[in-house]
C-alpha cells in the first residue's frame, strides 16, 4: 500500500474514531439506559401487582397459589430469582431453589406483603425480587438493532466510496509521477508524466512535464560545458587536482596522470595525503594554516610517491572557495615537480653550512645545529658541552710551509678529531685552525673532559705532511650548559673563553670554563678598547732608557719601550698590552707609532753633548717583520737625519726561532741598511748559541735574571751564575758581539759585570724608563763616576 493511500485511510479511520464512534457510543448508552429504566418500571408494576395477589394466599396458608405466583413471576425475562417469605417464617418458596450468584443480579427488589383483614391492614410477609444483569446489545430491541446495522453499512460504504475516489483521482497519477521520477534516476534520461485532466492532478503532470524539459535542455547544456571544461582541465601542460573538505582528490587532469603514473580509478576518492611521504603529511594538513598570509592561495611543498615508488619534491598552490548556503567548497590545485629545485637549494645549504676543506660543518651550520641541541637538552633535561679546539702554531705552518701543507694538516686533524667522538656528536671547523664540537650527555661535563684528553693524546703522534713529519698540539676550551651558559650563543663565547685561558697558561691541554675567565676577558676587551682608542687619539708615547758603558759610566744609547698613557688612569702595563695587541694584529700599528716616536725623541738626544752617536735600541714583535720594514725605516731615518748604524734592531729568540724565511730576508736587508741586530733575552731560550751562527747579530743581550742572580744570597746561585755570564760573555765576544747586561740595580752587580768585561748595561740603578722631557733632565745627572766611589744614579 502507497504511503498516500496509507495516510489518506488513516485520516479517514482517525475522522471515524474522532467523530462518528463517540456519538455512535453516546446513542447506545442513552439508548440502554431508556431501556433499562422501562424495563425496571415494568418489573415493579407486575411485581407490586403480584405482591398484592400474595396477601390472601400467605394468610390462609395457601402454599399452592403463592407457588403459581412465584412461578409466574420467575418466569419474567428480567427476573432472574424469587423468594416469597410469611412473617412466622413457615413459609418459604424461591424459585429457582438454588440462588444464582448476586454478581450476576442487576439490583435486587424487596417489598412487605400486606393484607387488609378486618381488623385493619396487616404485614403477612416480604417478596424478594433479583433483576437479571444484560448485556448492552441485550437491552435493544430488534427494531434497533436493525437501525444499528444500517448505520454500520452506511458508514461502510461511504469509507470505501472514499479508497476508491482516492485511488483513481489521487493515487493512480501519482504512481505514474513516481514511475517517471524514478525512470528519470535510473535511466538517466527525463521521462515525461502519461497524465491528462483538468484539476490539480492534471496541473501537476503538465508541470512536472515542462520541468522536465526544461531540465533536459539545462542539462544538455550543463553537459557541454562540462566536457568543454574537461578538456581544459585535462589539455593544460600542468599536474592539476581538486580535492573536496576532507582532502579526497575528486579530479585529476591527464597530465597529473601521465606525470605521477597513476590510473584514474585509483585515484579518485582517496586521500591526496595517502600519496605525500609520512614525514610531509602533517605539513600538508596544516597548509592553510601556514599560508594565510597568501589570503585564498595556499603554497606548500611536500614530498609525493609515485605510482612507481620514486620520491619527487612537489610544489603545490590550492586555489579554492570554502561551503556556503548556495555552493559547495571548491578547490583547484596546481603541482609542480621542484625535485632539481629542491635538490639544488639543499645542494647551495649543505654548501652554506659545509666547510669545503674539511667536510665539516662551518660556523653557519654549526651555530644552527647549536640551538636545535640546546633546545633538546631542555626538553631532556641533559647537558650539553661545548669544546672548542684552536691548534698551537698552525700560523707558524702556513708562514712557513705553505698554505697547501696547513690545508693538509687541518684535514689530517679533523680526521684525528673525529674518530675520538661517538657518532651523533658534532665537529664543526669555524674557520682557520679553531674547531668547535658538542656533545650531549646527561653528565656532559665529565664526557667533555674525558673526550679532550683523548683529542689531546690523538695528536701527540706527528703528522706526515709532504714526506715531512709535523708535530701539533691543540688547546681545548670547555664550557658546558646550562652551568655555564644559558644562550648558544654564551656557551660557544664561554667555551672560547676557556680556550684562551689555556693559551695563556701554556697551550697544548684542555681548560674547564670557569666564572674568573669572564673577568678576565672584561679586562682584555677593556684593554683592546683602550689600544682601539691609544692608536685613535695618540696615546702611545715612548719611553727611553739609557744603556750605558760599565767601564765609565758614559751613556752609550737608549732602548726604547712602550707605554700607553691613558688620560684617566695613567700608565698601563706594557705587557699585557704587548700580548694582546699581538694576538688582535694591531701590534703592527702599535710599533709603527713608537718607531717613528723614539727616533724622533733621538734625533732631539743627538743635539746633547756627548750623544751625537748614542744609538736607539727599539723591540720588534714577530708580527712587524714585513717585507716593507726596512723601507719605512729608511724613510724615518731619513727624515730625522739618524744614520742606520745608530739603530739597533733587538729581536727575541721566538722569532729567530720561527725560522720564516721572511723574516731572515727582512733581518739580512736591516742589516745591509747599516742597521745593528740585537739578540735580547739570550741565554733563556734552548737553541739560543745556534742563532749566532745563522744570524747577523752584532749585541748579545744578557737576561736580567742572570744579572740578579749575579749578587744572589746563595752561593751556589752567585757561582753558577757569573759562569753563565762569563760563557756568555766569550762566546759572544769569539762570536764578534758585544755584550749588553740586561737588569742592573745594586752597585755590587754593577762591579762584577765590569769585572766580567761586560761592556754594556742597563737597569733601575741607572735609570727607569723615561719619556722624553723627563730623561733630558735625567740626563744632566749623568758624571762620569769612578768605579770606587761609583753610586746609584737612578732615584
């Protein structure tokens, strides 16, 4: 049955029950109780009429007729039991004799018998009377029964006049309708309505027929269009996509398929990302979350398989338009094959983050590495150390092997380094000869020293470079976060720190980080400021220091010294400055100053009788020895009319040590410009008697130590000493040197030098270093004692 029909019969039953079965229900009861009550009427007329017949049989014991009576009234429809009682209880009739049940009695009817004797009216006896309990369709008669089942098929009829009206006017076109619309879904082609009348059946069908038409017509269209689109969809030269919100491709083109290998059917409706590689797939689904800033175009790019299981790096910009009311999300996404690309940018990053030589990573690549450790050690809750590693004397290699052999000695290191670490640690070269290396440990301090002493041991073994054995030696910092630093980067500044307090405390070992360096390394910022500054505003002065003759006390010449006067704090100390100027390169600077300054301050000192041929000894650092030297130097000369043979150049055995050919040609062109070469410091170094074999010196300068310990309070000391000044002292003079002692301050030293047949000295008991203005002053203090009644000239 069709569900109209089904509801139309439902409203027709519904209106029946509503409407018609209550009045039918109302007419029957109104109707039983009319009958009911007449019956009761009835009932107590015959029995009042019955009970006045009793009266006389009851008193003259007539049990015969008060039986008929009984009988008679028993015999009523409506009377179901009877009991007739006289007042002395003699008599008792019931009929039936055995009482029915008083749930099946209606009401029960008692009366008193009375007779009328003489006397007057007199109570003979009761009557008991039980009225049969009906059903309601008992209580009618046939004539109503009759008007009930007319009702009845009245009703009958009109309900199944109205099915029948139904089916034909409303059911019949509306099957039809439905076979069309149905025939249109499964067929796929517009099926019209066989149905033809004037009411709104008849409109409907003619409706559905135009609408019907007028949807092939759009459809037809709609069909065209799409193919147009197709094609152009599947013609254009790019991998074009569409996907729907839960990011299943519902279109791919022609070129998408030839270009991934694919078929279509195995495509469509799944999920794009089931074709992105694992680790793209969340980059992908948060791609509208990273490109917002694009407003409707997303670009992404993630990694795709292909239907052949090769890799390729796509580029992906989605196009599209989100749900609305009145269209559906719409989206077109263009994919374009950037493996090259992709493969050429990590080509140029490796190269950015890669030293060339070494294979390591460079500075670049090691400071990124460092923040991504640093952030997994807090998530960890680890240590993490970092060593930084400077080799000892790589300059000296590159001087004077080559730059070729330092390349190879910084590979042949790396290699060395690298086999002392595990394998997830990091070693980067941050250029030069500095390597930096981390390592991640929950006890990272500990590792990091354990680890630098076998870096340290690994390179005790020479290396071969050339068919030549090197030996090199490196100085390690170490400085581990988060105890000594909370940034990247302040633990690499830290672990730098460290590195160059171990070059300060005699290289070749390891230096834990500790909270003293960071003072020390304010102090030498503060000093490199004030050389920064010194150089800017001219604060480097030289100081001159008279070395005189022992055997007479005449001053023979100067040396020249170093000082920084700074207009708040005075003089600083030479030597820290001297160290530090070297290590940052300005000591070039630095000497260039003094140089010019101190020859300038002879030049003045020349005019001063008795000092026209003084000379100037001036202290050259490793760093000034340039192939311009000796021609800046002539050029001075020149302009302050100094002979060259007045200046005495004083180098230390650390640079004759170097061996660099450029500084013996720079040594040998000072001395072919007239220049005298002292050696200072002799005696302290453990290859100082080779020097004056290999070298131009013409002044051999004794150690002031020797000339303290000369008066020495130990005796052993004392003996020892004059020894080595007198061995000194021959074979410099064997060698053609004269002999300059370094340090004198007591008059006893004084005496036993000139007994030696030292020639020269200098010292506090002559004189401090002076600035110009100060030492012409001194100088008028300067006699001729004898050496009886010498005394101390210096104050």
């Amino acid at each position: 049955m069709h569900s109209v029909e089904s509801r139309f019969i439902a409203i027709v039953i519904g209106a029946l029950l509503v409407f018609v079965a209550p009045l039918f229900v109302l007419f029957l009861i109104l109707s039983s109780d009319r009958v009911a009550r007449e019956r009761l009427e009835n009932t107590e007329v015959l029995l009042e009429a019955n009970v006045q017949a009793l009266g006389k049989p009851l008193w003259d014991f007539d049990k015969d007729s008060i039986d008929q009576i009984v009988t008679a009234l028993q015999a009523e429809a409506d009377i179901s039991f009877v009991r007739v009682r006289d007042s002395s209880d003699m008599i008792d009739i019931r009929k039936p004799a055995v009482s029915p049940d008083p749930d099946d009695a209606r009401s029960v009817v008692k009366t008193d018998i009375l007779y009328r004797a003489s006397d007057g009216i007199k109570k003979v006896g009761t009557a008991e009377i039980w009225l049969r309990k009906q059903g309601i369709f008992a209580r009618f008669t046939k004539d109503e029964v009759t008007i009930f089942a007319i009702f009845f098929f009245a009703v009958a009829t009109l309900f199944t006049a109205a099915i029948i009206g139904n089916r034909i006017t409303i059911i019949r076109p509306l099957m039809r309708l439905t076979g069309a619309i149905e025939a249109t879904r499964r067929l796929g082609s517009r099926h019209h309505v066989d149905w033809t009348s004037n009411d709104e059946m008849g409109a409907l069908a003619h409706n559905f027929n135009e609408m019907q038409s007028k949807l092939e017509r759009e459809e037809n269209e709609l069909k065209l269009a799409h193919a147009r689109a197709t094609d152009i969809y599947n013609l254009t030269p790019a991998m074009l996509f569409s996907i729907d919100a839960n990011n299943r491709i519902t279109a791919v083109s022609d070129y998408w398929l030839t270009a991934t290998g694919y078929r279509r059917e195995a495509v469509i409706g799944q999920e794009f990302t089931d074709f992105v590689v694992e680790e793209s797939r969340e980059t992908y689904r948060k791609r509208h979350i990273t490109s917002m800033e694009n407003g409707s175009i997303c670009e992404v790019t993630v990694r795709f398989r292909c239907a052949n299981d090769s890799i390729i790096d796509v580029l992906i910009l989605e196009t599209g338009v989100v749900a609305s009311n009145s269209r559906q999300a719409l989206s077109l996404s263009v994919m374009t094959d950037v493996t090259d690309l992709k493969e050429a940018e990590n080509r140029n990053h490796r190269q950015a983050i890669t030293d060339h030589l070494t294979g390591l990573l460079n500075r670049q690549g090691f400071e990124a590495v460092l923040d991504d450790l640093i952030g997994e050690a807090d998530t960890l809750g680890q240590q993490l150390a970092c060593l930084f590693v400077d080799l000892d004397r790589f300059k000296w290699i590159n001087d004077n092997l080559g730059h070729a052999a330092g390349d190879d000695v910084l590979c042949q290191v790396a290699m060395r380094l690298r086999r002392q670490l595990r394998a997830g640690d990091i070693i980067a070269r941050l250029g030069g000869d500095e390597f930096a290396i981390l390592l991640s440990a929950p006890n990272a301090r500990q590792l990091a020293m354990d680890v630098s002493d076998r870096l340290v041991a690994s390179l005790r073994a020479p290396l071969i470079v050339n068919g030549a054995e090197i030996n090199v030696s490196a100085s390690i910092g170490v400085a581990v976060y988060p105890d000594h630093a909370e940034t990247a980067a302040c633990l690499l500044q830290k672990s730098d720190m460290a590195m160059y307090a171990r070059k300060r405390s005699g290289k070749n070992g390891v230096q834990l980080f500790d909270n003293n360096m960071v003072d020390i390394a304010r102090k030498r910022l503060e000093t490199e400021q004030f050389i920064d500054q010194g150089l800017r505003d001219d604060w480097f002065i030289a100081h001159l220091q008279p070395i005189v003759s022992l055997s007479d006390g005449r001053v023979a010449g100067f040396e020249a010294l170093m000082r920084l006067n700074h207009p708040e704090r005075g003089l600083l100390p030479p030597a820290e400055i001297i160290g530090i100027a070297e290590e940052n390169g300005s000591i070039g600077q630095i000497g260039d100053a003094i140089l010019s300054k101190a020859i300038a301050s002879l030049a003045v000192i020349s005019r001063l009788d008795g000092l026209a041929d003084s000379y100037l000894a001036v202290n050259f650092s490793p760093l000034q020895f340039e192939p311009a030297l000796p021609a800046r130097l002539a050029a001075l000369l020149l302009q302050n009319g100094i002979t060259p043979s007045r200046i005495v150049v004083e180098i230390t055995e650390a640079v004759l040590m170097l061996d660099n050919p450029v500084v013996r040609d720079v040594l040998d062109a000072l001395s072919d410009l007239g220049c005298r070469i002292a050696l200072d410091d002799f005696g302290t170094g453990y290859s100082s008697l080779s020097y004056l074999n290999r070298f131009p010196v013409d002044i051999v300068k004794v150690d002031q130590s020797f000339t303290r310990s000369l008066s020495s309070d130990q005796p052993d000391v004392r003996r020892k000493s004059r020894m080595l000044v007198e061995g000194i002292r021959t074979i410099s003079h064997q060698m053609g040197c004269a002999v300059v002692a370094e340090g004198i301050e007591t008059a006893e030293q004084w005496d036993i030098l000139q007994a030696m047949n030292i020639e020269f000295g200098q010292g506090y008991l002559l004189s401090r270093p002076l600035p110009l203005d100060a030492l012409l002053e001194k100088l008028d203090e300067f006699a001729r004692p004898t050496a009886p009644e010498r005394q101390a000239i210096a104050s």
